[in-house]
C-alpha cells in the first residue's frame, strides 16, 4: 500500500513540504523508487531557484535607505511582493511568506506528470 501510495500520490506539494521544511531532498529519495529521483530533484530545483530569485527580488529594500517608514511603505507598496519586503524591512522571518507565495497546486503527481510528457 506504501509503494503505491507513492507511485500514485507523491506530489509537486510534498517536495514543497519538504523544501519549504528546510528538509534537503535527499529526506524524501530515502522513500522513493529509484524512478523518481529525477523528478523528484527537478520539482526541488525549481522550487529552490524560484525561492531564490524572489528572495533577491525583495532583498532590494535592503539596498535602499529611507528617512521614514512613510516613504518605506510608499516604495515598497510600488514593488513586487510587498509583504516580503515589509517583513525583510522589520527584520521578521520572510521565508514561509515566500514558501506560501511557491507553494503548487496539489494535482501534479509523478504519475500525471509523467503520463504528460509520454
């Protein structure tokens, strides 16, 4: 039952889980046929890079300097991804704002997503 709860129902989510966890990927290969592997690390990849790229994006409101949290609020609201930078600005942990911003739909399991590409 395991094997085909796998086969049938690992998801681009549970990587996300497991990434957005601080888990490295390896954490989920240990109870993965050997099929996924490639899968499994391309969905972490992509998760990873994009976490990245939004994480570089937002840390552009820590490049500037602002005499009020006026003028901060005034700039950031013109940006992407406001409430990021909002949380970067006030020194809070921005990271599970950005895991819920990549956070995927729950339909795309190994299966599905290999039946697409066949």
């Amino acid at each position: 039952m395991r094997l085909h709860r796998l086969l049938t129902g690992l998801s681009a989510r549970d990587v996300w889980e497991n990434a957005a966890a601080g888990n490295p990927v390896e954490s989920l290969l240990d109870d993965v046929p050997d099929e996924f592997y490639g899968w499994v690390r391309a969905i972490d990849s992509d998760l990873r890079l994009q976490f990245a790229a939004v994480e570089r994006d937002a840390a552009a409101v820590r490049e500037r300097s602002f005499a009020t949290r006026k003028e901060a609020a005034a700039w950031i609201t013109t940006r992407p991804y406001p409430a990021i930078m909002f949380a970067m600005l006030d020194g809070k942990d921005f990271r599970p704002l950005i895991w819920r911003l990549l956070k995927p739909a729950g339909g795309l399991t190994f299966r599905y997503a290999n039946e697409a590409t066949a």
